[in-house]
C-alpha cells in the first residue's frame, strides 16, 4: 500500500537497474517485471559498486537495490546516490525486516521499501509508484511513519534496534554475516578501533554483555532475514 496517492498510469514506463547479488532473485525480479510490463530493464548488478557505476552512466528511472549486496552496505549506496544529485528513484528489495530498515532506507534517500515476501503486484506497484515520485511502503510502515512525523507517541517505547545509528546497524548486519572486525573497517573505509567501538555502542543499547552474545544474536537475526 503506499504511503502517498495510489500510482496512476505513466504514459512511458521507466527504465530500471536491478541490483541484487543473488543470481535467481535477479532473475526472478527480472521475469516479474517484463511480464507485468512495469519497466525496461537496462542493465543488472551484482554488487554495490556495479550497481553505482551503472546508475551513474545510465540514469535509470528506477533502480531495484537489495540492502546485502556483499561488497558494500546497501544503506550507503542510497546515500552515494543522494548525494550525487542523480533523480533516480530507488527502491529497496528485501529480506530484511522493515520495521527495523524501511524508514531507515526512507531517511537515507530511498523512494520506497518492499520485502520480498510480497506478491509480485506489489512489487509492479512499487515501481509505479516511486517513478512518479510517490514513497511507497507497506500499510503498517505507513502508520508508522505519519505517527513519526506527527510525533506521536503511539506505539511505546522504540524498538531496541530503533536506538542503534545507521553506521551501527549496518556493523551489526555485517556482524551477522561473519565478518570480522578487520573485514568490516576494510569494508566501511574505517579503522579497526572505529568498529570495535561500534561494537561497544552495539552491546550497550542492545543491553547485550558480551562479544560472544552480541556474535550470536546478530548471526540470529540474520538467519531470521532469509
């Protein structure tokens, strides 16, 4: 459901980058949209830095990211874009809970959010929309994020993954997906002491007590992501 007007009709459909480095989500993405006829594919990425190289030179309409793309977080690519002025929507497709990353992914830059447990309408509906310049995530994220911008206090306290920073999450993410200390800081252009004091900022909000738990228990909600 969106959280603007419901998508009308475009005249053009829009052409699209796909960046996913699961070879059969690719493809699986790949086969929705042509079917459905939402877009014109132009080109497919495999990781973050083919997913930016491509939307740099061909400024896609739409640009389909996956947040785990290996090489980098997907959270910064957003970023990168934003901060390079380019008008292409993006739009974020996701095992990851959207309770914890769609308003993160919003704030970042992103258009819209949709898990890939969705029905693939959703996913046509997605495109449409955030081409036209709506936001669209799912009918519960968009309570949540009017409550937000209300202020509202609806809802209770934050969630305990609410209170870490993007740069944390994302340490947190990769954590999960077995990388160490020295892997991370390569990955984020950051030196091993930064990370380990993430990893501290981690422990204390998540009231976790040891490096061993905050280990299992990033590694839990990886596999809990799919």
């Amino acid at each position: 459901m969106n959280y603007t007007a419901s998508a009308k009709p475009s005249a053009r459909i829009p052409t699209i980058v796909i960046a996913d480095d699961h070879p059969v989500a690719r493809e699986g993405l790949v086969a929705i949209i042509q079917a459905s006829k939402a877009g014109n594919i132009i080109a497919k990425a495999s990781n973050a830095r083919e997913a930016l190289e491509l939307i740099d030179r061909l400024e896609p309409d739409v640009a389909i990211l996956d947040l785990s793309l290996g090489d980098r977080p997907g959270l910064e690519v957003i970023k990168d874009v934003k901060a390079r002025k380019n008008h292409t929507a993006i739009l974020v497709l996701s095992m990851h809970d959207e309770q914890i990353y769609a308003e993160r992914c919003i704030r970042a830059g992103a258009r819209g959010y949709v898990m890939k447990t969705q029905a693939a309408d959703e996913i046509v509906h997605a495109i449409a929309a955030v081409f036209q310049g709506h936001v669209h995530v799912s009918q519960a994220m968009s309570s949540r994020l009017i409550s937000h911008l209300a202020g509202s206090p609806k809802g209770g306290a934050k969630l305990a993954f609410d209170r870490l920073t993007d740069r944390e999450l994302e340490v947190f993410e990769l954590l999960g997906q077995g990388r160490t200390t020295k892997q991370i800081a390569r990955m984020l252009h950051l030196s091993n002491k930064t990370i380990e004091a993430h990893r501290e900022h981690i422990k204390d909000k998540l009231d976790v007590k040891s490096s061993t738990e905050l280990l299992r228990l990033a590694v839990l909600a990886s596999q809990a992501q799919g």
